[in-house]
C-alpha cells in the first residue's frame, strides 16, 4: 500500500458532518431520540458543532431508493468549506449502490476525517483507491449513542485518533465489554463482561504493516468493481479484518476467507488483526490459513477492539502498525491525522 494522504485535526469549534451514507434509520421516527442523543453527545464532548447532512434524516425507506442522494450528501460535506469532518450515523447493508453517483477526485481533492464501520468498510476501499486516510471506528447511532454514556475506552480512541497530533502509539485491548444496544434500556440493564485481553492465535517476532481493512462482508461485496484494491495493494499490509461466522454460520465465515483469499488480499500480507474469535471460529480460521491461504508463518491477533461490540478502538487505514508476537501487544506507530 502507497502511502495515503493523511486529513488534519479535528479540533474545537469544528463543524462536522453526520452522513446516512449506508442505513438511514436515523431519520426513522423511532431513531430521532437516539440521534439526538448521539449529536449532542458528541457536541459536548468534543467541543465541535455536529449537523446532518442534507438527505441525512430523510428516513431509512428514501434513502434506501435514493442512493444518489447519499452521494450528494458525502460530496457536499467534502466540498463544504465549512464542514470539518464526516461521522457516519450507521452502517447497513448496501453502501456499494452508492459508488455509482460519487466523484472520486472530489474524496481526493478535500481530504477529511471520514469515520465509520461495518457496511461502512467499503468506503474505507473508496478513500484508500483516492488516495485519502479513512478511520474504521464508531458510529454515531452505536456505539457514541449507546444508552446512558460513552464508555471512556471508546471516546479515549477517538480523541486519540481524530483531535491529536501526537503518535497513537500502543492500543490495549479494552478491560470489559458489552453488546451493541438499540433499546433505550438503563445502566442497570447493561451487561459488561471482563475482557482477557488480546490472543495471539500465531504467529512469532515482531511484524509491522500499513493498516488497512473492516468487515469482511462489505468488502467481499465491492470485489469486481473498480474500488476493491488489486493484490499488490496488500503486500505487507496489517489487515484489520472481522471474519466472525456471519449470522452464525462458520461456512458463511469459510466463503468470506475464500473470497478475499482469491482476491489475494493474504498472500503477501504481514499480519492479521481480528475481533473476539470463539473456539470454532479460531479452528476455522487455523485451518484456513494452514491448508487454503499457505500462511501458517502469518501472525494473528484477536479480540481486538474494531468489531460489532462495546467499546470500539479507532483505526486509521494506512497507518503504519505493529504486532508484537512476543509481548502480545499492537502499536500504532504514527498519529491519526495531520496538523
């Protein structure tokens, strides 16, 4: 991976963008509370200015037949002279519909922090292809809306990654988690579970990589366009990749394996980076990298802090990373965004 223009500083005062550029619940009826909650949450502690895009709030049906219209909204905030960054509200299921209607010297041209994750994962391809650092990291709705407060692990992340200059530097695995919640449910409702920290599944030594990747089924969606990288892309890479058993199913996990695999996103790549892997899954994916991909020698760490679960880690594509097999630790070796 060349590397990848980097976008400055969020900062205090700043106005950001809030994008339904995949799902559009946000603008349901049902959802505007928790909008609400997330806008001003991320107002208040952040000290910057949070409004919708134009289309944002139009409802999850229009934007759905509209997808144009989520593409007016990305470049409007991009062109926005006024608009400091981008947060997107949810992820979804179809975010590929949008390329069609999107400019991509416009992403080139107005380098911005444009956050997100899930369906989101393949405008973090889209960015990458124009050349821009994009950030796999929370959304608005879930989890910066999450009932009763932002947990401090997340908003550390994010304040780390998006408002500092200074190198992130190590990344520790979270001390407890829970489910992404939907419910307006109280603190009393939320279940935290004690993390055990970071597995090394395999792997020997110390590796380091520019980061990239997300979701592997929103990626494995966007192969054959123009927009997935072709295999030389992912020579020495760090890939961030959530390959958990899909609606769980371990052969729907199997055939996102493949698909990236004939892709070649693994065969140069130096490391791989996973959420929070049961025993089925991790035999899954051994067995894989063994008998499929020929990467026995690859390092792999999970239960990293990226996937559909509370708290969430930011990750900036493109920055460089490190593995360290011996300690079990990741490091992220530059800062998030520029002066």
């Amino acid at each position: 991976m060349n590397e990848l223009k980097v976008p400055k500083a969020l900062r205090a005062g700043d106005t950001v963008a809030l994008l339904s550029i995949s799902g559009g619940r946000a603008g349901d009826a049902d959802m505007l509370d928790r909008y609400e909650t997330g806008r001003k949450r991320f107002e208040e502690i952040w000290g910057v200015h949070a409004v919708a895009a134009p289309h944002a709030l139009s409802g999850n049906q229009y934007l759905y037949e509209h997808p144009e219209a989520r593409a007016e909204d990305l470049m409007w905030a991009l062109e926005n002279p006024e608009i400091s960054g981008v947060i997107c509200m949810m992820g979804g299921d179809d975010s590929y519909r949008v390329f069609p209607h999107i400019q991509l010297d416009t992403i080139k041209e107005h380098p911005k922090v444009f956050m997100g994750y899930s369906d989101i994962s393949s405008w973090m391809a889209v960015f990458a292809k124009a050349g821009v650092r994009a950030y796999y990291g929370p959304n608005l709705l879930t989890p910066i809306a999450q009932p009763v407060e932002l947990d401090e692990y997340t908003k550390l992340s994010i304040t780390k990654c998006l408002f500092s200059t200074e190198i992130i530097g190590d990344v520790p695995a979270c001390s407890a988690y829970t489910n992404i919640e939907w419910r307006n449910v109280g603190k009393d409702d939320i279940v935290w579970t004690p993390n055990p920290g970071y597995r090394l599944v395999q792997g020997n030594g110390i590796v380091r990589g520019r980061l990239f990747g997300g979701c592997a089924g929103p990626l494995r969606q966007i192969m054959g366009t123009e927009y997935f990288p072709k295999p030389d892309f992912f020579n020495g890479c760090i890939l961030a990749l959530e390959v958990t058993s899909s609606y769980g199913s371990l052969l729907a996990m199997l055939h996102d394996l493949r698909a990236l695999d004939a892709a070649g996103i693994f065969r140069k790549a130096a490391g791989i980076l996973t959420g929070a892997l049961n025993e089925e899954e991790e035999a899954m994916l051994l067995k894989f990298l063994k008998f499929e991909a020929k990467r026995e020698d690859i390092p792999v760490l999970s239960n990293v802090d990226f996937g559909h679960r509370t708290p969430m880690t930011v990750l900036p594509m493109g920055a460089m990373t490190e593995i360290d097999c011996n300690r079990v630790t990741l490091r992220i070796l530059e800062s998030g965004v520029a002066e």
